[in-house]
C-alpha cells in the first residue's frame, strides 16, 4: 500500500464518517440521554486522553514517575478553585521539581 493510497483512504474515511453523522435523523438527536452524553464524552476522552499521557510507558507498560506527581499538583490546585495559568504552572514546576530531585 503506497502513502497517497492510505491517505485518499483515510479521507474516504473521515468523510464517510462526517456523513453518517448528517444522516442521524434531527428528532434522535433531542433525546435527553443523547444530550447528556454529548456533554459527558468530551470530558471522558479528555480524562483518558491525560491518564494514557500521563502513565503510559513506551513498551505498553505503567509508569509512575514525575509525570503523575505534577498531575496531583493540578488536581489539587483545581480543587483549591486556582485559576488555569496557576493549575499549569503548578503541574509544571512540581513535575520539574521532581525531575531535578531524581524522580
């Protein structure tokens, strides 16, 4: 399979996909469940998007490092109602902090 064959391939994809979303009948759309969960999804792809970031090794493996220190940082800081740049800067310097220590 050459490059531009996978490419037009995943376009065909991403376009087929942008369709079957304008297929969805209007009405299937206004279900409180289907509202509830178009608020909740991004949120969960978020958190799992952080969590894999976060504790993934490069071989599939768990890794507990500074990484995970600094998100606890950001928690916390986001549970203390800390405003964004402060939330960043607090995972920033606790994860660096914890690398200068051998961490």
């Amino acid at each position: 399979m050459t490059t531009w064959f996978a490419i037009g391939l995943t376009a065909a994809g991403c376009y087929l996909a942008k369709l079957l979303g304008l297929a969805v009948p209007p009405s299937s759309l206004e279900r409180p469940l289907v509202r509830r969960l178009a608020v909740l999804l991004p949120v969960a792809l978020l958190a799992a998007l952080t969590a894999l970031q976060t504790m993934a090794g490069g071989d599939g493996t768990v890794v507990l490092d500074a990484r995970l220190v600094g998100l606890l940082a950001a928690g916390v800081a986001l549970v203390l109602r800390a405003p964004f740049l402060v939330v960043v800067g607090a995972a920033v310097l606790v994860t660096a902090g914890c690398r200068a220590l051998g961490g």
